[in-house]
C-alpha cells in the first residue's frame, strides 16, 4: 500500500458499506495501540463519512477478497 495519511473516520450508514464495492474489510492499529476490524474504503470522496471525530490510523491490512 503506497504511503498515505490514513484516518478513521465514523460512518454515518454503516450497512451501506457492506455491499460497496470500493468497501475491504481490514485490521487497523489506532494511535492508541488498539487494533479493530474496519472498512477499508479505496473511494476518496464518499458522503457517508464523518470527519468530526476523525482520527489518524497507525497501521492498517487489508484483507484480500481472493476466494474465487
């Protein structure tokens, strides 16, 4: 992955995200140390974020789709 400032941002409609198909599942390292399961969005101007309570990401893996 190229070098980017990742943020985690909210989402305002989680389920919408689940079909999306700019949407990855992925495991995140907050600044704190903590490491959660997220989405990983690739579309760089989506309406259903909330930068309000953004925060920077320390680490992130992206979990592949390649089951077929």
């Amino acid at each position: 992955m190229s070098r980017r400032e990742l943020r985690v941002v909210r989402l305002i409609e989680p389920d919408l995200c689940l079909e999306c198909r700019f949407a990855q599942q992925a495991d995140v390292e907050t600044v704190d140390g903590r490491m959660q399961k997220m989405l990983y969005c690739r579309r760089l101007d989506c309406d259903n974020w909330d930068y309000s309570s953004a925060e920077p990401a320390v680490r992130i893996d992206v979990q592949s789709d390649e089951a077929a």
